[in-house]
C-alpha cells in the first residue's frame, strides 16, 4: 500500500514538472519569435513630448479652478 501511494505521487509529480516544463520551454519560444515582430515604440522621443506639457500657468489654472469648486 506504501509503495502503490508513493507510485501515485511519483507519477503527480513528475506530471506537474513536465506540465511546468512545457510552459517555460512555450514562453521562450514566444520570446523568440516576438523579437521579430513589428513592434511600436509606445514612449514619445524627448522631441514630441515637449509639446504636451503643461506650463505653470495651465497648472495654476487648473487649481484655482478646482478650489473654486471646492468652496461652492
């Protein structure tokens, strides 16, 4: 009976590793071919990012303006 239960978990354990064993070896093979993938570079260059900050006066606005609402 001992032998028969430490068959069973041999045969779990050794299922779960080759199940793992599996999931790596598929997310190295997806890094792989991701490499050749076009890909977009989702951050802006320092160039084109300029245009979108706000100045100080934009920001003071913004909080004269929610304090406004605060108080009403």
């Amino acid at each position: 009976m001992l032998g028969e239960g430490l068959v069973i978990v041999l045969i779990g354990m050794g299922t779960v590793f080759l199940f793992l064993a599996v999931l790596v070896i598929i997310m190295y093979g997806f890094r792989f071919f991701i490499r050749f993938l076009p890909v977009e570079n989702r951050s802006p260059s320092p160039e084109t990012a300029r245009g979108r900050d706000a100045t100080p006066e934009e920001i003071a606005a913004a909080v004269a303006a929610i304090r406004k609402f605060k108080n009403k």
